[in-house]
C-alpha cells in the first residue's frame, strides 16, 4: 500500500467551472471492457471542438496536477472519469469544489481532491500559463499548495486525507496484505467449498 503525503508535478489550467464525467469521458467510451487506453480519450469531444484545449497543448502533456473550477465531476457517477484522467497522467486536482461521487472515486484511486479559493486558483492557473513546467506541490500532510511564490492553503475531507497518507485509500493493497486471512475465512465458507463439511 501506498502513502500518498505529497504530490508534485507541473500543472495543466483548466479553470472552467460545471466540467462534468460525459465532457471528462463520453459515454461512446463506457463500453470498455478494461480501462486501458482511456486516458487518450480524456476531453475527446471537448479537444475536437477546441484545438487548443490544454489537454492537446504540448507545454502540458506531461502536467499531473489538473487545475480546475466549481463543481468538477459533476454528472453520471461513472468510476471512467478519473481512471481517464489517472491514464492520461493526472495525479492530483485543485479545484473550487467537486462532485462528492467524483471526489470518491478519485480517492479510491488514489487522487487527491483538494479545494482552493477562486482567487488562489486563478493567481495558480496564469501563473502556469505563463511557466508551464513550474512545479506545484500539493501537500496533504501541511494542507497547503506551493509552487515558487505562490503557497495557499486547501480542504480535504479529513477522512479523505487520513485515507490517502495512510495508504488505506487502497482496497486492493489492503486486499492482498490480508491474503492469508482471506483464504483462511474462504476455506470455511460453504458455498467456497462446495458445501463440503
């Protein structure tokens, strides 16, 4: 299992308030069977209506910190959203505020959610338009975000933060740390022995 105390990364500015799971990953893209690849579909449709969508924008191809605005991952509760984002090489997200399914799902998968003021990720986002490959930190265990000058302060869900700095945001590391005990209860079970006494 992972602690996740500190993300670093340079920053993608997507500072649009509303973005909702279907402009994240159209519903065409749902019927995956696996969730690989998905991350070159991340913003399909917004990226054919925009040629310069930061997502196609080569200065952040390599951003893992994604800077958004109210309401991010609002919609359908499809798990593809953040998967998308994770594929495509999003490590964490500041925004004004998010969906609480989205925010969920991104902690399951280990993506920090944290909050910010409007006028902080404004100063944030020109700030990365202007430098692309500036490096931001966000750090879960200070609850602030840096990035040369510019340093605020976020909100997180305590159970979200202890969650992910702990390592417990993952079930299948906990999963497989508790093999031995699963098997074990699985050998008990009647219908795992095909009610064998």
């Amino acid at each position: 299992m992972q602690n996740i105390t500190k993300i670093f990364g340079s920053g993608v500015p997507l500072l649009l308030d509303d973005i909702d799971t279907d402009r994240i990953i159209p519903a065409r893209f749902l019927r995956c069977v696996t969730f690989d690849g998905l991350g070159d579909h991340a913003f399909e449709d917004d990226r054919l209506q925009d040629k310069s969508h930061p997502f196609d924008d080569a200065h952040y191809r390599h951003g893992s910190v994604l800077i958004g605005g109210r309401n991010f991952g609002c919609g359908s509760s499809r798990e593809h959203a953040p998967q998308a984002l994770m594929r495509w090489g999003i490590k964490a997200i500041i925004a004004e505020s998010f969906a609480e399914i989205f925010f969920g799902n991104c902690t399951t998968l280990g993506i920090p959610c944290v909050a910010a003021s409007r006028a902080d990720l404004d100063r944030l986002s020109k700030a990365v338009e202007e430098n692309p490959p500036r490096v931001i930190t966000v750090d879960l265990l200070t609850k602030q975000v840096r990035s040369d000058e510019i340093v605020f302060g976020i909100e997180i869900l305590e159970s979200a933060r202890s969650s992910l700095t702990t390592g417990n945001w993952d079930f299948l590391g906990q999963l497989l740390d508790g093999a031995t005990s699963v098997k074990q209860t699985a050998s008990q079970l009647p219908y795992m022995t095909g009610f064998k006494a």
